[in-house]
C-alpha cells in the first residue's frame, strides 16, 4: 500500500498552538522572497552549457555525500551507487529507495520531501515499492525544457548564486554564463586552499600553474603573493565578492617578513613539517586578510573538520566522499594575531563558521559581539538541520544579536535542495522569533523586521551582493 507524501503547512513550527500562529504569521511575508545563496558548491557549467541534467540518481544521490554517507554507514557499498564511477542509475536510485528509511528524522529528509512534492510533483513516500515510479517520474521530467538549469533557477526565485571556484581555475563556465544573453546572477567565490596549504595533494604542482597562470614568479615570497592578487582580481572580475578557506584549524599567525619569507621557502621546497604546514596556512588567513582590505572581497573561514577521515575510502574514492568528521576548534587564541591587525577594521568582513557547537556561546557570539570586522556565518554542514539551528540561535543572539550574523547560506552542491534549505531556515527562524514574541522579549513589529533580515537583507549586505 502506498503511503501518501504530503508537506504540512505548519511543519518545523512550534507545536504550541499561540506560538505556532505567531510562527505563521511571520513566515507569510517572507516565504516568497528571492533567494540570495551567497556561497556554495553548484557547478557553473550548469547555468553555462544549460544541458539537461541526467537520470534522478545522477542529479539527485551521486554528488550528495550526506546520502551516501549514511547508506555507507549501513552496508551500501559506494560502487553500488554510482560514486567514483559508472553504474546503472536505476540499480542505484532502487538501493537508495529501499534504505529511504534510514533518513527518518535527518534535514536530508526533510529536503527531499520538498524536492519529490513540490519539484516533480510525486504524491506518494520514496520506499522500494514506488522506486521505479520515482525514477521514471523524475528522470522524465529533467528532459523537458523547464527543468534544464535556467529555468530551475528562475523557479526557485533565486536571486543570486555563489560557487565555489581553486584559483587554479579559468573560470570558463563563469564567463560563458556572462557573455550569454540570459540574466541569471551566477558569481565565483576564491577558494585558495590547492595553493595555500602545503599538505594538499599535488601542492608543488599547484604552485607550478600559478606561476603559469599569472606570470608570476611563485617560486619567491613576493611573487606568489603577487600571484594571489592577480588572481583575486581576476576573480572579482568574474563576480566574486568573497573568498573562502577550509582550513584544518582556524590558526592565523603574524609573522615578521623575514620570518615569513623562510617559511614560504621551506614549503615551497618540499621540505616542510605539518607545524610548517598549519604555520603557513596560518600566516596565509593574515595576508588574506591584508589582502581582503585592499579589494573588498569578504573573507570566510570554514575550520573544524578533519576532512577524509576514512583511509581506504579516500584511497580508493578520492576528496569529499562523506568520510569528513568535525573535531574541536578553537577561536579565541587562534584568531588574536589576526584580530590584532586587523579586528577594528570597519571595512573588512571576516565571517566565521564552526563545526564545534561548544563554541557558540563561549568564544563565536562575544568575538562577534565585539569585533567590528566579524560576522558569524549560519549553522554548517552537520548543524545545518532545524535542531542545528535553533541551537545556533538560542546560544549566539543573547551576546551576538540578529544583525553581527549573515542570516543564511545553503552551502550545498545539491542545486535542487536549495529552497527547501532555505525554506527550512525561514521556519526556524520565525519559530525561533515567535517564541520572544510570546515571552514579551521581542514586539511583533521587531519580529517582523529580523525575520526579512534573517531571510534576505543580511546576506545580501555582508556578501556585498
């Protein structure tokens, strides 16, 4: 017997029923407002070529390393979904059908469930008797002309979209997107990590195209400093407004510029130890934050996750396969010589994202609540879930506020899960609001205000987008 799939109108809303109308209240006006996804990992040859996407396992479980991480965790192997290498995307989308259940209670299912409702329009639950029926539903539809790229991105209101680009990058999609005659806002974003930290595979390489690339000499100091710049302005050329970097740690150190110049030869050569390496990588947020002050471009740090945690997995997989794990992350000594430059800068923006929850209230919130540079970026990755968020806000707006953060960012490389990412945070967020209003600690008016801000006005600011 199929079991109906249907979207409760009042779903991730308090359950208290004068809580839940004041939730409601504040949702209205803004469940329709334009997305703004200031950071990202959607592909631009998407929005440049417009082809079709492929089969519903192709655009839907394949890039999506929190599907196949947890049917991993039961036993699926990752072959068997099509990670890595061919497979018949039906075979896979009837794995992942008959171990649907194993996403009860996840924000994965929350996000599919909009997708199979309000994108293709399926009326009954994913499980293994209504696989094929999903997969020929929704791999039907990717054919025709209004679920090609575009025209997703136009549905989805979205009003501007971030990816995520290496410097190594020529940006081709990004400047094919530009020169075509459709309007859609795509941006890139600097993500300097393949030439800023020495223990990434193919490092050396790496510094060899940029010296290519730029006509810099990356062999000295200066020249690959150089070298960032160029690239920096050729990417905001392209659109960037920001920069990101996925550091280990959220270590910055502020060397004297000798002390500087012999570490960069040291990893440069090849020779360099990993407290070299994270000393590098520290040294690097500072310039990169120099650097930032003099071009405007945001700057975000996203430290904290021990990436390919799994041996064998990366081995035989490669990057990004599902195997990365939060660890302990420290702010407060960490960010001081940073801060120590540059923390009173008014313009520069340096936004913070955590994988450590503990830090919330402890060391991210009074940072952000001091330091006119900091912002804090939205609950990530695993936090990026109702639970997670509401623990975002019920541990930073007390000592932070609304506005020292930067509402929300969906963060993914799952094009079709962005609004209902979206639309989840706008829940919370006028759930989380209603219950101050209720308690008398917000006026109804206010709410109303942060819960736009929230859903559109601060990442559109503190993005500069």
């Amino acid at each position: 017997m199929a079991h109906k799939l249907e979207l409760h109108p009042d779903r991730l809303f308090p359950a208290e029923p004068g809580v839940r109308a004041i939730a409601r209240e504040l949702y209205a006006p803004i469940a329709g407002l334009p997305i703004i996804s200031p950071h990202g990992h959607t592909d631009p040859a998407w929005f440049a070529d417009n082809a079709p996407f492929g089969n519903a396992s192709e655009l839907l479980l394949q890039p999506d390393h929190y599907l196949f991480r947890m049917l991993y965790s039961q036993g699926v192997p990752l072959e068997a979904l099509g990670v890595g290498g061919p497979a018949s995307g039906r075979h896979a989308w009837h794995l992942f059908s008959e171990h649907y259940a194993l996403f009860r209670g996840t924000p994965s299912r929350i996000w599919l469930d909009w997708v199979f409702a309000e994108v293709f329009g399926l009326e009954v639950r994913l499980e293994a008797e209504s696989a094929d029926l999903y997969y020929d539903t929704i791999t039907d539809a990717l054919l025709r002309p209004e679920f090609a790229p575009r025209a997703l991105f136009e549905r989805f209101n979205i009003e501007v979209i971030a990816t995520t680009e290496s410097p190594l990058d020529a940006l081709a999609h990004h400047k094919a997107i530009r020169e075509s005659d459709w309007p859609g806002r795509v941006v890139t974003a600097y993500r300097p990590d393949p030439v800023v930290d020495p223990e990434y595979d193919g490092f050396l390489p790496n510094l060899g195209r940029f010296a290519e690339l730029t006509g810099e000499d990356c062999g000295t100091w200066h020249g690959y400093l150089a070298a960032h710049r160029k690239r920096r302005a050729f990417f905001a050329s392209m659109g960037a407004t920001s920069t990101d970097h996925g550091h280990p740690s959220a270590r910055t150190a502020d060397l004297a510029p000798a002390e500087a110049e012999a570490l960069f030869a040291k990893v440069a050569s090849g020779n360099s130890s990993p407290e070299d390496a994270e000393l590098f990588r520290a040294q690097m947020l500072t310039e990169m934050a120099a650097m930032s002050l003099d071009d405007g471009l945001v700057m975000q740090i996203h430290p904290g996750s021990f990436r390919n945690h799994n041996r064998a997995i990366y081995a035989g997989f490669g990057r990004d396969k599902g195997a990365d794990i939060p660890m302990r992350t420290d702010y407060v000594h960490a960010l001081k010589p940073l801060l120590d430059r540059f923390g009173n800068e008014r313009d520069f923006t340096l936004i913070l994202f955590t994988l450590d929850e503990s830090a919330y209230a402890r060391e991210l919130a009074p940072l952000a609540g001091h330091y006119p540079c900091l912002r804090l970026g939205p609950a990530w990755w695993f936090h990026d879930s109702p639970e997670g968020m509401r623990r975002f806000r019920r541990m930073t707006t007390e000592t932070a506020g609304f506005y020292n953060t930067v509402g929300f960012n969906d963060d993914t490389r799952a094009f079709l899960s962005i609004p209902a990412r979206h639309d989840v945070a706008r829940r919370i967020d006028c759930g989380f609001l209603a219950e101050l209003v209720a308690e008398h600690r917000l006026e109804l008016d206010e709410a109303h205000e942060v819960a736009r801000a929230l859903a559109y006005d601060l990442a559109k600011a503190a993005y500069k987008l």
